[in-house]
C-alpha cells in the first residue's frame, strides 16, 4: 500500500517552495484543482491495477502542473510533491532539477504526458537504502 500526500501536504510543500521566492503571491487558485491534484494518484493506484510508483507519482507532476492549483509555484510544488511521494514510498530520486524541470515545460506545452513523466521517474530512481 503507498502513502499519499494529502491536502495538507501539498499546501506545505508549496509554502517551502515558495520561501526562496517571497515576492510571488501565495495562496491557492483553485480549490478543487488542488483536490484534483490530491485525489489523482490514488485515483491511479486503485482504478489502475497495474499502475507503479512511477506511474502514481507521475500524476502529481501532470495535475500540479498543468491544472495550476496555486498563484504561482505551481511547477516548483509538482517537482517538490513528485519526489516526496517517491521518497515516502521507499524510492530515492537523483537530483536532475533542471532536466526534471525541463520536463515538467514539456508536460505544460503538451510536449510530453504522464507516460514520459513516469519513464523519467523510472530510469533516475531507485529503491531508497
């Protein structure tokens, strides 16, 4: 069974994102984009069966990013929420935050989808020590 982040989670990942940067507005857009974001990976974990890790940590990426739940931070939180879902579920990802970022671009252009997003998280992970 995974451990998911909950609401609470998210808006805290968010404030620490934003803590580099505090002229940015802080606050949320949309409420339900943010549920979105929230109830995404475990909607994947029980209505896909066959769903990984990656695949689940990947729909943080795709509804953080593209739904914008937040005024700003929006990229910086999926990064940030991506890589502690990894972590709690026993995976350690490696730092490649720009291309991790570059990525994230492509997800918001419709470049690239949760498919590319989970193979990334794949190949630059691996089970935690």
């Amino acid at each position: 069974m995974y451990r998911f982040l909950s609401l609470a989670d998210l808006i805290l990942i968010h404030r620490h994102e934003l803590r580099i940067t505090p002229d940015e507005p802080t606050g949320i857009h949309s409420r339900a984009a943010l549920e979105s974001a929230v109830y995404a990976p475990i909607n994947c974990h029980y209505y896909e069966p066959d769903a990984s890790v990656f695949d689940i940590a990947a729909r943080y990426v795709l509804h953080l990013a593209l739904n914008h739940p937040f005024l700003a931070g929006n990229k910086r939180t999926a990064h940030a929420a991506c890589i502690l879902f990894l972590d709690i579920n026993g995976y350690s990802f490696e730092r490649l935050d720009t291309e991790f970022a570059i990525l994230i671009e492509r997800v918001i252009l419709n470049q690239a989808d949760s498919e590319d997003v989970s193979s990334f998280l794949r190949t630059h992970s691996r089970p935690a020590q």
